[in-house]
C-alpha cells in the first residue's frame, strides 16, 4: 500500500474541486487531488459559464445589479426554505471570483441572461443578466462545451501552484478517527491502494446523474423512462456516499429539472426547433401553461413533469415553420442558436426515416394525433379552440403573449414530445455556510467539507432561472470557500 501525506485533499477535479485545490493551494495549503477520471473539467466541460455578481465585467456593462439585490431575488424565489447565510455569501463571493478567473487568463464573452426574446415577453421581465459565458478555445460563437476553456486555465492554474493530480484514481472511502476526516483511501489504475493523509478532506465528486439506481431511490424519477437526464459519466454518487457513511447528515436530493428529448445530443436541431412558444399539449390534446414560458426550462420541466405520463407534445404547422425558416426562432439562445432552421429540414427527414419516436408529421390533426399518441378527439378541440383565440388574437385560456399567437392550420403539421429532463442531480450532504459537513443535529464534522452539486441544497423545489448560471456558480463559489477555510487552520492540525 502506497501511503501520503498532505495538508488538503480533494476528491474530484470537476469545477468545485478545481475551484477548491487552487484556492487552498493560493492561501499556503499543500494540495493533492485525486480523479477517476482521465481528464479536469467534469461535467462543467459541456456547460457554458457561471453567475457572476458585481464582476468588472458586469460593471462595464452598466448592469447595477448588487449582491445583495441578487440575495433577495433568490430568497424570495426560494421563499427561505433554503441556508440564507450560504446563498448570502455565495452570492458576495460570486462577482469577485469572476475576476478572479478572469486573473487566471479565463475570457468571457460577455454576461447574459438564459434566453432572448421580444422584450415585452413577461417570460423574460425579471430575468437578470448574471450569466458570464465563457469564449470557446477556438474563439467561435459561444455554445455548449464553451466552459472547457475555463477549466484547462484553471487546470493550469492549480498545477502552477504545485497542485498534485492523481488522475485515474479513485477515492472509495473517507479516514475518519475520533469524529474527524484525516484522510481518503483510494486505489490507481494499476490498482494500488493509497492511504493519503491530511488535514481537511473536501468531496466534490458532483452527484448522481449517472446512476440510475440512485436516481429511483432518492428521486423516484426512473432514468430513460419517466426523465432523460444529462448522464455524464462517472457522476455515480461517490461523494454523496462516502460523506453519509462518515455520518454526514442528509438534505434531499432532488434533480435540477429541465425538459429535453432522449438522446438530445444526437438530435439537436430538432431540440431547439421546438422550444419555442407555438402550440404546447398534453397527452389528453389540453393546453397547460402560457407558451409564452416556455424558454424557462426549469417552469416547463415542473410543469410537464405534472402531466400525464410526464409528457407533453409542441407542436406547429407548415405555416409557422417558413416563419421560423425566414425570420429565425422566436425564442434564442447560446445553447440553440438563429440558424437552427437552416439545418432543420436535413435532421428532420433523417430522423423521420430513421423513425426516431419522439416525433410525428402528417397532413390532417386527427392523424397526427394518432401517430404521435395524443387522444385525437381532444387535440382536435385545442386546436379549434386555440386557433379561434389566435384569429382573435387573445388567449382567453393563459393570455399568452399577443405576438405569439400563430394559429394551427396549415398543413403538413409537426409534432415532437418533450420529456422531463435535468442537467444533472442536486444536494444530498449537509453543510453549513462554510461548507463544513454536518451530521443530521446540525454538529460540525472536523476536516469535511463538500461542495457543488453534492451539496447544493440553495434552490429549493426549482432552479433560480431568472439568475442564469447558478449551478455553476455555486460549484466555483463554494470550491473557493471550501478550499480557504480548509487552508485556515494549517497551524492548528498535527498529522
């Protein structure tokens, strides 16, 4: 067995530990990581960017919005059933780090809110711009995957500090003697086993959204049924596991819901093509929300993951779709772009071909009732009924945005069926406002500390939209407070 010694260890090198290692390495700590993986980054490698509030950025753009404005918003948003010291400080923390990275050579592309669209839209009326997306290596548009640029600067940023990464090396269990965290046992690809020693332990391993199992047991979603979920490898709970079996108390665990189609990513056109603010049913043919609200994935997942079956169906006609194709989608974004319908036509057919299930096109309601499986009697009702409204041009039913009322009517009509989705899980460890983990009496456990989306617990039932970029931010904020406490007490501890 290969033994080590250390002042801090981190389990994981995605985002939070990343931010972790180079902030206690910044204040005087020696710092040893250990990842599974083969590569840093985690799952933050295929997002964009994080909240930021206060940054220079921010104030360069003349965005006035305060810390504790953004406090407020949040706690109101979250009607105070969640840590108000944690998301106080996360939030004062968050424009500094911004620069902080900014020092370390990551470049911004500017800050945003999640989606644009016509500024009358009530959508978008409280939506802030706290959203830093990062520049693409390749300085091309911003899109999905942007933020890796972020984590390689960082990654080279800890290793300029003398980090150590032991990649390819899991952690299996936390050293625990006389109620304290001294240490991890963990095994490398040769399968050697180590027995590395320190003085704080900080668990960043970023949940359970590749564990089915985990999933239905503390969710009661069912993976590839009932929710499609960013699956990112590796994100198997470990973190979670390891701080309850140390006696961490338990929060709930909760996924952070959106709505996408299965296999998004190899049917990605068609993804952004139908979030759009058309015609939105139920599997009885019914309405169930305003259109209008629908580039707030987390209110769209909410709401149909409360329909029956968990499903819902957009839905436009030909009509409509040479609009999307002149003029561009209504609803824009970095994640799915304004050209989205130069390509829609070509993944469409393919997919019809290939007969990819979510999606169904026919020349009359009633058949494309049938071949999407909506009760053909009841969409057909909607449709009249909704198409009236729009000739009308009031929604009677949600009063939907008057710009968005584009009648049903025109032949051939396309339907796609949207399903619950997440990016990934949320919570699940206690922890206080120093990211200290604590036992279910609420009691420090000396030395352990976890982070990000192990220990996210800010959001309460709904992620904050009209903040843009909260997961993130709260991986990088907490890693950074995690890591300087950790690093505080160096004098303090003998091995």
């Amino acid at each position: 067995m290969r033994k080590m010694e250390t002042d801090v260890i981190v389990v994981a090198a995605g985002l939070s530990g990343l931010a972790a290692c180079i902030s206690a390495a910044e204040n005087g700590a020696r710092v040893l990581v250990f990842e599974k993986s083969n590569t840093t980054g985690g799952a933050a490698n295929m997002g964009m960017g994080p909240l930021g509030v206060g940054s220079r950025i921010q104030r360069e753009h003349m965005i006035s919005l305060t810390p504790g404005e953004a406090f407020r918003k949040h706690m109101y948003f979250t009607h105070y059933r969640v840590d108000a010291r944690m998301v106080r400080d996360y939030y004062f923390k968050s424009g500094d780090t911004i620069d902080w990275l900014s020092d370390m050579g990551v470049e911004f592309a500017g800050v945003q809110r999640a989606f644009s669209a016509p500024e009358n839209t009530r959508a978008y009326s409280d939506g802030e711009f706290t959203w830093h997306v990062c520049k693409p290596e390749d300085g091309g548009i911003p899109g999905p995957r942007a933020a890796t640029s972020m984590t390689k600067k960082m990654t080279e940023r800890a290793k300029d500090l003398g980090v150590e990464f032991l990649l390819e090396t899991p952690v299996c269990k936390v050293i625990m003697e006389d109620g304290r965290a001294v240490g991890v046992m963990a095994k490398d690809k040769d399968g050697e086993e180590i027995e590395a020693r320190a003085q704080s332990v900080i668990l960043a391993t970023g949940g359970f959204g590749d564990n089915p199992v985990m999933i239905k047991e503390e969710t009661g979603y069912e993976f590839g049924k009932t929710i499609f979920n960013f699956a990112i490898p590796g994100m198997k709970g470990d973190g979670i596991k390891m701080a309850w079996e140390a006696g961490a108390g338990k929060e709930p665990c909760t996924m952070e819901l959106m709505y996408q189609l299965p296999d998004n990513m190899n049917h990605f056109i068609l993804d952004g093509a139908f979030r759009q603010p058309c015609l939105w049913v139920n599997r009885n043919g019914q309405r169930f929300m305003p259109e209008d609200q629908i580039g707030n994935t987390t209110f769209t997942g909410n709401a149909v993951t409360a329909q029956p079956g968990s499903v819902a169906y957009s839905i436009f006609d030909s009509k409509l779709l040479k609009k999307y194709k002149k003029k561009g989608p209504d609803i824009v974004s970095h994640v799915h772009p304004h050209d989205l319908y130069d390509h829609f036509d070509e993944q469409w057919n393919r997919d019809l071909a290939d007969g990819y299930e979510p999606i169904a096109q026919a020349d009359t309601i009633e058949e494309l009732a049938e071949k999407a499986g909506i009760d053909a009697e009841g969409l057909a009702a909607q449709v009249e009924e909704y198409n009236e409204m729009c000739e009308a041009g009031f929604d009677e039913i949600f009063e939907k945005d008057r710009h968005y009322m584009q009648p049903i009517a025109k032949a051939p009509f396309y339907c796609c069926r949207q399903n619950v989705g997440a990016y990934g899980s949320l919570g699940g460890v206690k922890i206080n406002h120093k990211t200290e983990v604590m036992t279910q009496e609420a009691k420090v456990i000396p030395g352990l500390y976890c982070v990000g989306t192990d220990a996210c617990n800010i959001f309460g039932d709904s992620y904050p939209f009209i903040l843009s970029g909260n997961t993130m931010g709260f991986c990088l904020n907490s890693g950074r407070i995690a890591g300087e406490n950790a690093a505080a007490g160096l004098d303090e501890f003998e091995y």
